[in-house]
C-alpha cells in the first residue's frame, strides 16, 4: 500500500504530530508513505523515519497561483500513483480536488476542528471516506452539512504510549526544569498551547489568583510558542499578571520539547480554551501520564475526561469553578495509563486508518 499525507506544514501542532506519529507506524510496517506539505521544523523527521517528505506549497490560500499549484500536485501524484491520498486540511483538500480530477485516486479526510462552516469547509466532507477525530466533531459535520453517516469514522488522535509513559520519564530534565523555576515543594498548575485568545489564559491567570488568595503555595506553568502577530497578547497577559502580583507565582516557559516531562512534574493540568477542542491531545497526554486534567465544558475532551475519576470540567471563563476545580483535583487518584491504552493510543488510531483504507480500496 502506498499512502500520501497532505497538509499546509509540519510545523508545531496536534495534527503534524499526528501526521509524523503515522508516517513513522506505517514505514514500520512496510507500508510507503509520503508526506507533501509546505515544509516547516517536523518535515526533516518524516525521511528520518523512513518516510517521504514532497514539498510544495499547499498551504496558501491564494487563488492566483493555484491553478499551477494544482497542475504541479497533479504531476507528483500522477508520478507517485498512490493508493490513498489522506487529506488534512482544506487547501490541501481543495488542491488534490482538482489535481485527482481525472487521476480518481481514493480520498481520506480527517476533519480536525470545528471549522466555520461555509462551501470552502465543506470540501473536508468530500471523501471517499471522513475521519472524525471525536464524537462532537462527527456530530457537528453531519448537523452543518447532513454528511452521510456510512462514510464517517471516529478515530481519536492517538496517544504514543512510547513517550508518554511514566516509566520513560527523563528524570534529569525534570530536575533541571525544576531548579530552574525553583517547583520544589510547590503546587503546580500546568496549561499547555500557543499563546493565542482562544486557549483563553485570563480565565488561568484569574483562577491563579484567587487560589494564591487561600494561601496555596502555587506555581503556574504556560507552556506554548508565540508567534509575531501575538507578541501584543502577550504583553496585555503580563500586565494582567502584574497587577494581580503573580509575577512570582505564573511563569511563561515558551515552546519545550520535553513535554511528557512537564506534565508528570504538574499535579494537574488545565485546558481553558474557549473554543471546542477538536479532541484535546493534551488532555489524553497528561492523563496518561497519572495527571488530572481540568477543562472547558465542550468539545472533543468531553470524550477523554471521567469527572471525579481522572479530571473535571468548567463552564467557559469560570476562574472561580475553576479555581475549585483546580484545590478539588488534588484529591484524585487514578491509573491513567491503562485507560488511555485502551481507548486512545497510538496503535489504536493506527490499526483503525488501515482498516478505513481497506475499506475505501475494497479489500
């Protein structure tokens, strides 16, 4: 079997890593794997793990230049002759629509988000097969474009049980992160993601705040990358934190790599975001690793979190619910790692695109 991956870039990202989580499975098996994209930090990793990475720029938006986009992706694929092309976003859907017009190469979809819903969203719904990555994103595509639900599979983002296993922890970084933000003996609050509006991080800072209030002896993590065109949110997030005195209390660590460390170092995690999560890759992550998990009443975590076993939800930009939630997880004791290898690992996810392939070729 022959299988091409396309999407904008391999950059930072759920999606990207689970494109290169996938290619990496699929070379073990034998089975060749391409990866087009336009590039970016991860795209080096997919030759690394016998994969094929093509670049070509299917991430621009600009219409000018997509017809010879299209002509170049026609080409490729005409050259590669692939048995599934597997779709990850819209341009890259859009483009492999024209290009696979008199090619009829099978198409996968994943839908990863909750894309506004318009003609050029709809096209992630023409497939010959749509994957789902939750519950609420299969019920969200079949209520905005009645998508036929015999084509619809869910398939969770997969967890490598590899790398977030508590056994596989590097101890040393963990002492090192430790000195470095001074976290010994210290309650430690962890949110994960991009510094952008919709992981929501006044809601974190407030609750923050008013935990201090009760005298816990608190440290908060905001783990993420900023990009250029949010450097201003951030600094309105630095004044929130100054006035509200956590300068101490609340530490902006930037994009890390070691992030399986991170959350076994935390005693809860927390995803605010206001936005629905697609799935909430971040929120299997830490539970797997024994790490109790607090998030936003909606979208795709709705499907990974047990209230009161392994996490809690709160309403959206609730410090206060969330502040309770937050002193309330300390109490919880649970065997993530098992829960997440039954329902949400990586040869989970793995074994259930094979069999949609299958499916979609016939065999």
């Amino acid at each position: 079997m022959k299988i091409v991956q396309l999407l904008p870039e391999l950059n930072e990202g759920g999606v990207e890593r689970g494109v290169v989580e996938l290619n990496r499975e699929y070379s073990k098996l034998g089975i060749k794997s391409i990866v087009i994209s336009n590039g970016g930090k991860l795209s080096n990793q997919i030759d690394l793990d016998g994969g094929t990475h093509i670049t070509l720029d299917i991430c621009s938006k600009n219409i000018f230049t997509s017809i010879s986009r299209v002509i170049k992706l026609k080409k490729i694929l005409k050259e590669l002759n692939p048995d599934i092309l597997h779709v990850r976003s819209r341009v890259p859907a859009w483009l492999v629509f024209f290009a696979n017009k008199s090619l009829n190469i099978k198409v996968v979809s994943t839908v990863h988000g909750f894309n506004s819903v318009s003609f050029y969203s709809k096209i992630m719904t023409k497939a010959d097969a749509v994957i789902c990555v939750s519950n609420s994103i299969k019920d969200y595509i079949q209520k905005k474009y009645n998508t036929n639900s015999k084509i619809i599979t869910v398939i969770p983002r997969g967890i490598d049980l590899e790398l977030f296993n508590i056994g596989n922890i590097n101890n040393k970084f963990v002492e090192n992160f430790r000195d470095r933000y001074s976290l010994e003996n210290k309650f430690i609050v962890t949110t994960v993601g991009r510094i952008t509006q919709l992981k929501d991080y006044e809601t974190f800072i407030k609750a923050i705040f008013i935990i201090k209030k009760e005298n816990y002896n608190i440290k908060a993590l905001i783990v993420g990358g900023v990009r250029s065109n949010k450097q201003d949110y951030l600094s309105s997030l630095e004044k929130l934190i100054k006035e509200y005195n956590l300068e101490e209390n609340i530490i902006f660590t930037g994009s890390q790599d070691k992030i399986a460390e991170i959350y076994s170092l935390s005693d809860v995690v927390i995803s605010s975001s206001k936005k629905p999560e697609s799935f909430g890759r971040a929120v299997a992550e830490s539970i797997a690793l024994n790490t109790p998990v607090i998030a936003t009443n909606h979208g795709g975590v709705k499907d990974i979190i047990i209230e009161n076993e392994n996490g809690f939800f709160f309403e959206v930009g609730d410090e206060k619910e969330l502040s309770e939630k937050i002193i309330k997880s300390k109490s919880l004791s649970f065997d993530g790692y098992n829960y997440i290898s039954s329902n949400f690992s990586l040869n989970n996810m793995l074994d259930k695109n094979l069999k949609v392939y299958k499916r979609v070729l016939g065999e």
